[in-house]
C-alpha cells in the first residue's frame, strides 16, 4: 500500500497481511519471527508483501536482489539486516 496508489489497484486482487497466513504462518511470516525481522513491525507487512512478490518472480534472490526488492519500503528500526535474513530464510525453505 506504500508504493502504490490505491487507484492502480483498481480491479485487482489484492492480498493483505491477514489474508496471507493459513491455518499455519506463511513461510515468510515464519522468517520473520525466527530471524527476529521487526522490532516495532510498523513497516512488516509492506516487507512481507514484497517479500512475498519478490520470491514468486524468483524464488531463490541473491541478498542484492532482496535488497532491491524491498527497497521501496522503509524500516526505521532494524537496519535491515534481519529482514534479508528472514526473507533468505524463507526463501532456503521455499525453493528446495
Ligand atoms: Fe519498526 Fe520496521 S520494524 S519500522
């Protein structure tokens, strides 16, 4: 929701953080809570949502390409590093 008008979803499906889990946490979901990828998780479910895009149109990202992926997203709290790591994490467990 934070890079894009609401006008340009117009029409489209759109999934939001609590449509995202199932009976389980999705898998970045999961990455999040293991890697310790929030701290106040004001800007988690922009990070997950992309997260989410990015490991559907590569399911195995380089840590630049995770970085690039979330880079319309601000944290003001965790400096990153554990956000790449959840999404790495997921993504290790996904694409096997
Ligand atoms: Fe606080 Fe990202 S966890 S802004």
């Amino acid at each position: 929701s934070c890079t894009i008008f609401a006008v340009q979803a117009d029409g489209a499906d759109v999934t939001t953080i609590e449509g995202l889990a199932g009976d389980a946490l999705h898998p970045l979901q999961q990455g999040f809570w293991e890697e310790h990828g929030l701290q106040c998780g004001y800007c988690t479910p922009g990070m997950i949502l992309s997260a989410v895009n990015l490991l559907n149109e590569n399911p195995n990202p380089s840590e630049r390409q995770i970085r690039e992926g979330i880079s319309g997203n601000f944290c003001r709290c965790t400096g990153y590093q554990h956000i790449v790591n959840a999404i790495q994490s997921a993504a290790n467990k996904v694409g096997r």
